[in-house]
C-alpha cells in the first residue's frame, strides 16, 4: 500500500476528530486571520489572529451551548451568513456537538429561507445578523421544529427566549464545559463516519432546491485527499473570501484542517482587491466569474492609458498565451516547463511592463489558484499561466463534496480540470457522460429516494449530468453540461459555455453571456455588459454621466460589442456562429434569480425573463 493510500484508508471518522488531532498538535500555531473594520468605520480594517488553540476554546464552546440546548447527533442546525471567521467557527462548532450544518445563503429570501428550514427540519438557526433573524422570525409559525436563533452581530436585534447572541451562547457553553470537561470528546468520538455532517441545498434551475446529505466520512476523506496531492503546506496562507454555503468554499475549511496553514477569512468581495496586498496569500480559490473581471478590468484599464499602452498590453496578452501553451506542451513532453529563446526574451520583456504588476496586484506570493464551480475559458487560463499566476482549474459538485479533480502543480494543463483526486474514480459513459465514484460522493437527497436513484447507481457510480472527455494520462477536460447541449434544427450539436467562454476572452467589456440555438435555424446570444468597465468606455464615446441602460442602448455600444462578436464568429465553426445578439437593460444577477451565489448562469430562468429578445432574433427567420 502506497503512503498515500494508507494516509486515506486510515481517515478518522470525521473533521471534527481531525479537529482536535491539529488543536493537540499545534496549539499555538496560527488557524485564522479575520478583519476588524476601524470603529470610525474610516480607515483600512485591523486583521487579528486566532490560534489553533484559541480557536477551539470558541468552538468547544459553540459545541457545549448547543448540546445545552439540546442538539443531538444529526439533529440539524441552520447557518445562515456570509464568509467570515465566525462561520467557520460555528460550523466546527456544530460537528463538535454531533449535528449537521445546514446551509443557507445570505442572499436567500424569506421563503425559500422558510422553506430550506423547514425541509432539514433544523432545530437552531445561527444568523448573520438582524436581517437573517427578521427572515426567521417573520416565518416563525412555518417553523414548528426550530428551538432557536443564536445571531452572530446582534446590533438592532432584542434578544429573548427566542433569539440569542452567539456571545452569549458561547458563555453558556463555557460554563457547561466547566460541568462536564469530557462533553467534546465524548461527543466527537461518538461521531460515526455513516452520520449526517452537513446538508447543502442546491440552488436548482427549476423548482425548489434539493438538500445534499453529505456525511462526516465525506469531509474526512476530502482533508486527507487534498493533503495527499501535495499542494499545499503548513507554511501556505490561503485567502478565503468564497461563500461557505457552497460546498466549494466548505471543502476548503477541512484541507485547511488536515494541513495546518493559515487561513485569512474575508468574504466581502468589494475588499478583495484591497485585502490581497495585505494578506499576502500564497494560495487561493476562485470562480472563473473573478479571474475573467480582473482580465477584462487590467485590459480597460490599458485601453484607458491610450492606443500605445493598449497596444502594449494586447501584445504582452498574446505574449503570455504564447508562453503558457509553448511551456505546458514542453513540460507534458519532456517534464521541463522551457520556452525558445525569441519567446523567452519577449516574455522577459512583457513581464517588466504588464506581468509583474498584475503579480504585485495579487500581494506578489501567489503561487497558484485553484479555479471551480464552472468553466474557466482557455484563453483567460493561458493568459494568467503566462503571467505567473498559476490558475489550476478543478473540477467537482455538490454531490461529490467538490473537489473530485485538479490540476496537479507544475504539471497542470490549461482547458482540462486535471486529474482525480487520489481515492476517486472516474469513467466516461458511451454518451459522453461523466461519472464519479469515490468517498466523496453524497449518501443522497434529503428525503427524495427517487431523486437519488434517478443519479446514484447501486453500486454507487454518480451520474454528474457533465459531458467530457478524459485523456490517455488521466487529465479530464469538461465539454458542457448534458442538458445545456444544444442541437440546432440542421442537426449540429454546440456547447454554448464553450462559445460563451471564447467571447468572455475576446470581449472585455462582458460580464454575462448566454449563447441560445436549441432547435433553431442558427445561434444567437443576449449579453450583458460589466457595469464599471462600461461606464469607462462611455467617458471615450460620448456617453459619460449616462445610466447603464441607456449606454446598452446607444448605437455606438452595440457597434463596438458587434465587433466583438465578429472577432469571436471569426474563431468558431459556421454551425457555431452567433448570427444575432441583443444586450440587456441590466447585469444578471443573484437577487432576480438568474445566476447561482457561485455565479453560475441559470440558463432557463435568463431564457424565460428574456423571452421577448430571443423571439425577436428569430423573427421571420426560416426555421427548418
């Protein structure tokens, strides 16, 4: 048996053992990093440090008050909030009790809120703030099983038999400690690896969203498998701004725990360009929607400089792409990443005037992203490879406790989401279709056995609903989803997110772009516009000051995002060619439902809300 095979075989049952294994391994070593806003609420934020130590005095406590409470094994307890060093906290807090977080977005209304409470039958809701608690609170006699609001920042909320400060529950739990100094330990060592540890709800695309019962043994294995692939060391500093709800930012917390680095924890995305030259990270995960803004972000921001530095920048792009497929090709050949020496000089050159600056941007000790939770397009990938920032492109779902595959180090190879993580299975069905086997994959939706068996086999192969194709050494490359495959009325197959990646690396004025075709004559496509990178154009063009909305609707707009779009037709098969396109009066976004807190496209609600536009472009077309 190989170190690696006995590293996962030997697993304890839970995240929650792992736990106290690195509390009693490295009390004193730094766990977390949080930031403190200024009380003038002007200024840059204070970060402050907690210790392996101190930050299980506060999860114990967590643990004790909700047992106090009368939380038992499995029992769930809801957690609604954004990313912050608090979430982490409570959610240790609550295996360390034996129960099962059950997550909920922010950004999740009143209803669906009422309903994902009520689904998981959850007995405590911890809330972010007054806002969440209102949520509950207004719904209070949906919610016959919950027991409990314990909320994180009370300010502006009275606290009663009903609603209680996360202080004063971990005060509560402190003193019930000092009455029973065993009660953690023997709450965790009662934790079995076939037990409930957390239950995600799915934000589907239709209907009401289904919970994904994950177990300890999921959590367990995802921290020694992450561990096995060699990453990431003790000495590593992850920045952490990914929502917690997810099952992608949740995966991390627990490869954080086996490992033993550092984690700095902020999840206001408005600050990540602040925080990163504080933090400093050496490592960190994003969705492809952040590295396509700073992309087209570092490109409007040259185009602003004027036609010689835009000229400067489109060159040093190409440069870095150049340099990313030369040196990945040479390095999957001959296990060295070199480059020609013609190359190597332009790209010692870009590196002066573009690369290095955009490295010093990311707090200049980044080694490498991990990029999931959709498709990142190849050429933005290349372009960041080029550049010296290593985007490792993964690859994995709710389902599977999100990390099934990554890009391996050195050897990763932009367009492919790399190889399985060690314990993991794979194989391609004769439709193309991905499917997963492993201890990674889920027990099953919460109370939908034939939701469950319409994609868990018996013998526990995970139908992923993704289409893709692995290559002769292992590297898996993601073709679309299964049902977004559209088949035009000619017959040809297209993947729209492979088109709508292509026009996010031409266009940098994007932020969203949905590509429509099934049983059409020809695609088309409905755009929307990144708002700050617009409002810049429109100083140039003779429309600054205007609204958003007009600036989409000016002439002059839809003539420069048509050049784009010709560019893009001028890279693609005829079948795939966007004949027609129309922008829309605003940005997609989460509170209209049209994309996912991951930032996902939920393609039919876009397609229902814009009906009206897409009929249009097909208006007195000849549909075969």
């Amino acid at each position: 048996m190989t170190d690696t095979q006995t590293l996962i075989e030997n697993r304890p049952p839970s995240v929650a053992a792992l736990f106290l294994e690195r509390v009693a391994a490295t009390p004193d070593a730094e766990a977390y990093r949080y930031p403190v806003p200024p009380a003038s609420g002007q200024g840059p934020d204070d970060w402050k440090s907690l210790s392996w130590a101190q930050a299980a005095d506060r999860v114990f406590a967590i643990a004790a008050g909700l047992i106090e409470l009368g939380v038992e094994a499995e029992q769930r307890v809801a957690l609604a909030s954004s990313t912050r060093v608090e979430w982490i906290l409570a959610d240790l807090g609550i295996m360390c009790a034996g129960g099962a977080t059950t997550t909920v977005y922010p950004q999740t209304n009143a209803d669906e809120s009422t309903y994902i409470l009520s689904d998981s039958e959850s007995r405590v809701l911890i809330a972010e703030d007054a806002a969440q608690v209102a949520k509950a609170v207004e719904k209070r006699a949906e919610l016959p099983d919950l027991m409990k609001v314990v909320v994180i920042d009370p300010a502006g909320v009275t606290e009663d038999d009903f609603v209680v400060s996360l202080a004063e529950l971990e005060r509560r739990g402190a003193a019930y400690l000092e009455q029973h100094p065993q009660l953690i330990k023997e709450r965790v060592g009662a934790i079995t690896k076939e037990q409930l540890a957390t239950l995600i709800y799915t934000s589907g695309t239709t209907g009401r969203p289904k919970g994904v019962r994950l177990p300890h043994d999921n959590w367990s294995y995802m921290a020694k498998a992450i561990s096995a692939t060699g990453m990431l060391g003790a000495e590593d500093v992850q920045y952490l701004w990914l929502p917690l709800a997810h099952v992608f930012g949740k995966v991390l917390t627990s490869g954080q725990i086996e490992i033993g680095h550092v984690t700095a924890v902020d999840g206001r995305v408005d600050k990540i360009i602040e925080n990163l030259p504080v933090v400093r990270p050496t490592y960190m995960a994003a969705v492809p929607r952040i590295f396509e803004k700073v992309y087209n972000g570092v490109a409007a921001k040259a185009r602003e400089g004027g036609a010689a530095k835009y000229k400067i920048f489109q060159w040093a792009a190409e440069v870095a792409r150049e340099y990313a497929k030369v040196t990945q090709d040479n390095f999957r050949r001959t296990g060295t990443a070199s480059a020609p020496m013609g190359l190597a000089a332009r790209h010692k050159v870009a590196d002066t005037l573009v690369y290095g600056k955009l490295r010093e941007a990311f707090g200049g000790r980044l080694r490498a992203c991990v990029s999931g939770a959709s498709a990142l397009a190849p050429e933005i990938g290349y372009f960041f490879a080029g550049a010296g920032i290593h985007v490792l492109e993964g690859y994995g779902l709710t389902e599977s406790s999100a990390a099934s595959f990554v890009n391996p180090g050195e050897a990763y190879r932009t367009g492919t989401v790399g190889k399985p993580l060690p314990g993991t299975e794979v194989r391609v069905a004769d439709d193309g279709e991905i499917l997963l086997r492993g201890p990674g994959i889920m027990q099953g939706y919460h109370k939908l056995p034939e939701k469950t068996a319409e994609v868990l086999e018996s013998d526990g192969w995970f139908h992923t609903g993704d289409i893709g194709e692995l290559s002769p050494d292992g590297y898996l490359r993601i073709t679309d989803r299964k049902k977004d495959l559209i088949k035009t009325s000619g017959g040809k197959y297209v993947a729209p997110a492979e088109v709508e990646g292509q026009f996010k690396a031409v266009c940098p004025y994007v932020s969203n772009i949905l590509v429509h075709g099934a049983d059409r004559n020809y695609c088309t496509a409905l755009i929307a516009l990144d708002e700050l990178a617009l409002q810049e154009w429109a100083k140039d063009n003779g429309l600054e000051g205007r609204p958003y909305a007009e600036i989409v609707a000016a002439p002059q707009t839809v003539e420069m995002v048509d050049g784009y779009v010709r560019e893009l037709n001028a890279g693609l098969q005829r079948w795939q060619t966007i004949k027609k396109f129309r922008l829309l009066p605003r940005d997609l976004d989460v509170e209209h439902g049209e994309i996912t807190p991951s930032l996902k496209l939920k393609r039919p609600v876009v397609e229902r809300e814009y009906k009206h536009l897409i009929e249009d472009m097909y208006a007195g077309a000849r549909e075969k």
